[in-house]
C-alpha cells in the first residue's frame, strides 16, 4: 500500500508491512511493528507511536533515510549497524542517517522496549 494512512487502536497491537506514502499513527496498550521492503522509503514519511507497549522496526540492511527512534520508558536494542552522530543515548533514543539519506522514519514508545533489527 501506497498512500495517507492515519490509524488509531486502543487495546490491540498493530503491524505495518512494506508501506508507503505518509503514514502517521498510535496505539495505546498494544505493540507495533513496522517492517519495511525496498532501499528507502517511498513518499512523505511516517511518524508512529504507542503507549503501553512495544515497537519493533525491521528494516533491509541496505534502507536509506532519516531515522528517529525513542523510548521514554524502556531499553533499546538493536542488531541493524547504525552510525550516530552528534547527541545521543543508545539507551533511550537516536537519530541518525541511514545509507544516502531518505524520508524520515519516526518511531516512538512512552511505556515498552524498543527494537531495531534487520529484516
């Protein structure tokens, strides 16, 4: 899929795969995956976010964008080869360049772990 995308869920957890286009949303009380295809995102961006729960980002070794990614609440782990520049705590949040650069990918949770890996 292609396109605007805006979602909400309460009590349940969300997976969004190979996406495109501007994609914004949040869960409350259930986890998120965002598994991503292709070399770069294609279109505006995506911002997505959950409270109480999870996320974990697959991304392909070869992905280029911006990538945000925090935890206010949790660890933050990855196995995907990232370089960070300039402020950062591996612990809770980073932001950092990918390949040749892209459209921002944005992920954030306020009570869960956060997971960054390979797809």
């Amino acid at each position: 899929m292609s396109g605007k995308l805006r979602f909400e869920t309460s009590n349940g957890g969300v997976t969004l795969a190979d996406l495109g286009g501007n994609v914004q949303g949040s869960t409350r009380n259930g986890g998120l995956s965002l598994l991503l295809g292709g070399n770069r995102w294609e279109g505006e961006g995506v911002d997505v976010q959950t409270t109480n729960g999870g996320v974990t980002l697959a991304l392909p070794e070869s992905f280029n964008g911006e990538l945000e990614a925090r935890t206010l609440n949790g660890d933050l782990n990855t196995d995907y080869p990232l370089t960070i520049t300039g402020e950062e705590s591996i612990r809770r949040s980073l932001r950092t360049t990918l390949g040749s650069s892209g459209p921002t990918v944005r992920v954030s949770t306020t009570n869960g772990g956060l997971k960054i890996c390979r797809r």
